[in-house]
C-alpha cells in the first residue's frame, strides 16, 4: 500500500520543483534566445537573490515576502546593468561572452563566501501553519511556493503573447536583424529581458531558500538544472520550457526515492544527450545560431 504521507510529500516536490525550474530557466531562456548569450551567472544571481531577501527579511524585519518583492526589484535593475555593460558588448562574440558570465559569477559567489561562509541560513517562512485533509497534510508553504511560482510563470507567458513588448521579443528571438529593420528597439528588448531574466532568478532563489536552506553553492547546481532543461526545451520556445520543466520536476522528485541521486543524475545528463543526438534544436524549439 502507498503511504498517503509519502506520495503527497513526493507530489508537493513534484509541483515545487517543477514552478521553481521553470521560473528560473524562463529568466535562463530569454537572455540565451534573444542575445545568444549563455548566461553562465544566472545561477549566482539566483543564489545571492536568496541572501538578499534573507538579509531584508532577517537583519531588517521586513516580510519575507516584501524581502523577495524588494530583492526581485534590485537584481532586475542589476540585470539592465548587466545588459548594458557586460552583455551588449559582446553579442555575437560567444567566447567574450562566456568569459565575462563567469567572471561575474565568480565575484558573486565569492562575495558571498567572504561575507557568509559556510553558515547555514534559511529564508523565514512564507506561511505558517499545516493544512489537513483526511490523510493529506502539507504546509502552507508549499502550498504559497508553488501557487506564486505558478502565478508568475503565467503572468511571463501571457506577457510574451499578449503584450506588443512581449511580441517584439518573440520577434527578435526568430530573427534579430529583421526586427530592427522594422523598427524594434533592439537594445530596449533586451534590457527588458535581461531585467525579468533577472528578477525571476532572485524569486526563484528566494523561495527555494525558504523551502530549503540557502548556500554559496546552490545556484550551481539550479544552473545545471536550467542549463539541461533549455538544451531540452529548445531555442525559442516558452511552452517547451514550461513542458520540460514539469518533465524535469517529475524526475527530479520521483528518481530519488525510486534510486540513488547519482543514478538520478545520470539519468538527467543521459535523457540530455539523446535528444541532442536525435533532435540538436530540442524538443520543442527551432534551429538558433550564435
């Protein structure tokens, strides 16, 4: 027989893990389709958006959730910084590109080793209290983690079909030349991407750093996560990244109670290489050059 608290527990992963990789590979995906650029500091900005939150909730008293409202704000202006001075640049120069990513994530994660160490923090909680139902109880705050991941990423997709910005991203995404050409504002496209690309990591970050603890090392591996699931997904495509996504938090809830973490893990990487093998523009998405 299923144990009622094993399987909801396992469900209530499934659900957070699935709104949290979506929200940060959604940030991942525009910057990458739109730019071209493989932004190799998005999962430094997705761990120190944590601790930002945590310092505005903690050593500020502020409320956790006006923490991540104020920590989304600073790191998506942070992300028309970095679009401006580190990223505009060097579009179309791959290499310089790459170079410059990582020497960003190098002095964030540093920066955070220096002033944390290896002490163990935690976002306070998002909501209190455990809801029950017959045999099912789960904290309220899954339950807010996975709504607001839920909400957001679909306020992010009716942006990208609804909205005329949203239109001139999906254009400069299929074709960057010929949306300039018909008057697109290229360097406002981006600058708009970068910031909610941005912003979605810090939020990300910071949820998970309330439903988990926060460490200097856990945008690395969020990164490799996001990394897999775009290559997944495909170039240009947001359902792609919302089906992969779901995909991605099935697996990575359900193999580790079925096997080891390592077999897990070679089973992500494994599922990665076979697609590249039989479809190079991903499950979903269109064939995009650097």
């Amino acid at each position: 027989m299923i144990d009622p608290e094993l399987l909801v527990g396992t469900l209530s992963n499934i659900l957070i893990s699935s709104s949290m990789f979506i929200l940060a590979a959604l940030g991942f995906a525009f910057i990458f389709n739109m730019m071209g650029i493989l932004n190799l500091a998005h999962g430094a900005i997705y761990m120190v958006g944590g601790y930002v939150t945590y310092q505005f909730a903690v050593a500020f008293g502020l409320n956790p959730w006006a923490a991540i409202l104020i920590s989304a704000v600073i790191f998506a202006l942070f992300g028309i910084f970095l679009e401006k001075y580190c990223f505009r640049p060097f579009i179309g120069n791959f290499d310089f590109s790459v170079v410059v990513c990582v020497a960003i994530s190098v002095i964030l994660s540093q920066a955070v080793n220096i002033m944390v160490g290896t002490k163990i923090m935690s976002v306070p909680s998002l909501a209190e209290g455990i809801f029950r139902a017959g045999l099912i109880s789960v904290s309220y705050e899954r339950i807010a983690i996975f709504v607001t991941g839920g909400i957001l990423a679909g306020i992010i997709i009716w942006f990208v079909w609804k909205t005329k910005m949203g239109q001139q991203m999906q254009a400069v995404t299929q074709n960057r030349e010929a949306a300039a050409l018909q008057g697109i504002n290229i360097n406002r496209v981006y600058a708009i991407a970068c910031a909610i690309g941005s912003g979605l990591a810090a939020v990300s970050g910071s949820m998970m750093g309330a439903f988990t603890n926060l460490n200097p090392f856990m945008g690395d591996y969020m990164l490799l996560k996001v990394i897999m699931l775009v290559i997944m997904a495909g170039a240009g495509s947001i359902g792609g990244v919302i089906t992969v996504g779901v995909i991605l938090g099935v697996m990575n809830s359900v193999l580790p109670v079925v096997t080891s973490a390592e077999v897990a893990e070679a089973v992500y990487v494994g599922l990665v290489v076979v697609i590249l093998l039989f479809r190079p523009q991903g499950l979903f998405g269109h064939e995009f050059a650097i």
